[in-house]
C-alpha cells in the first residue's frame, strides 16, 4: 500500500515547507505497481502472513495432525505416500510465491520513492547548510568591519581629544599671559 500523506491544514500538498514529510508529497500520486486497489493490498498482506510465526507454526500442527491421523487410522482420505497433502502444498506454493513477488515489488517501488524523497531532503539539508555557513561568514565579516570602523573612531576619538587637551592649554596659557 501506498502510505498516505497527511497535509497541514490551510497548505498542498505542494505547499507544506515546515511539514516533515515534504518531500515524500511530490511521489504521492505514484501508484504502486500492482496498483493501490483492495486486491493488491490483501494480496500483499497475505504474502506477508506467510513469512509470520503465527502461520508456520500452524501449517506445522495441521500437517503433523494430518499425518498422524492418516497413520493411526483416525482417517483414512489421504494414506502413506499422502497425495493429497502433497497437492495442498503445490496449490499453496503456487499460490504463494506470486504473491511473496508481489508484495516485494510493491515494497521495492515504496523503498525506491522514499530513497527518492531521502536524497531530497539530504539536498535540501545541505543547502540549508551551505547557506547557514554562507550567512556565518558575511556576517562575521560584517563584524570585522565594525570592529575596524569602532577601532578608527576610537583613534579619531583619541586624537580629537588630544588636540583639544592642546588647544585648552594654549589657550588657557594666553589666557593667563594676558592677563598679566
């Protein structure tokens, strides 16, 4: 099955920039191979039953009973050489390996979109990045120019302040000397 792919509210599927599943949205309109119909998804979900615990462990105890039943002579419908089991386990597997091929296939096509959407939010991160590191430097380059301009003011300050430290004293010492 094809996983869905909830949309926040107010957005698209093609406008959702903060969702997490971004870009699995733009491989949502693919359909599986086998198609998104009930056929295809019972199919692959009884494929799957037959790789479960739960289904050798029974198919065990069926055959085991079977078996002793035809030995003891509980039953006699399927004796020694066992035909009939023998021509349940043909139907099984002919049954069984087009559906374990087709639920592989299914989970192939839905590895290969999220591998699809993977890389693109690899991309994506990188860019992020890059333009994290780009916006880093220009603005560690704009705190090298202010530290330059602030150290220029500093000394424009400094040698201000000493010519007019100099200016008062030459004018203080006029000062004086006219008024003797």
């Amino acid at each position: 099955m094809t996983p869905s792919i909830a949309v926040p509210a107010g957005g698209s599927a093609r406008d959702n920039s903060g969702h997490h599943l971004r870009f699995h949205a733009p491989l949502a309109h693919l359909a599986p191979a086998f198609g998104a119909d009930t056929f295809g998804a019972k199919a692959e979900g009884f494929a799957r039953f037959f790789g479960t615990p739960t289904f050798l462990i029974g198919q065990t105890v069926i055959v085991v009973v079977w078996i002793a039943a035809n030995v003891a002579g509980f039953a006699r419908f399927d004796l020694y050489p066992f035909i009939l089991l023998n021509l349940a386990f043909s139907l099984q597997a002919a049954y069984a390996a087009p559906l374990i091929l087709l639920a592989e296939t299914r989970q192939a096509d839905r590895d290969k979109a999220h591998a699809e959407a993977d890389a693109l939010h690899r991309e994506a991160l990188a860019e992020t990045s890059r333009a994290l590191q780009e916006a880093a430097v220009n603005q560690a380059n704009q705190m090298m120019q202010l530290l330059e301009q602030n150290t220029e003011l500093t000394r424009t300050t400094r040698e201000l302040t000493e010519r007019i430290e100099t200016l008062t004293a030459q004018i203080h010492g006029r000062v004086i000397t006219d008024a003797r």
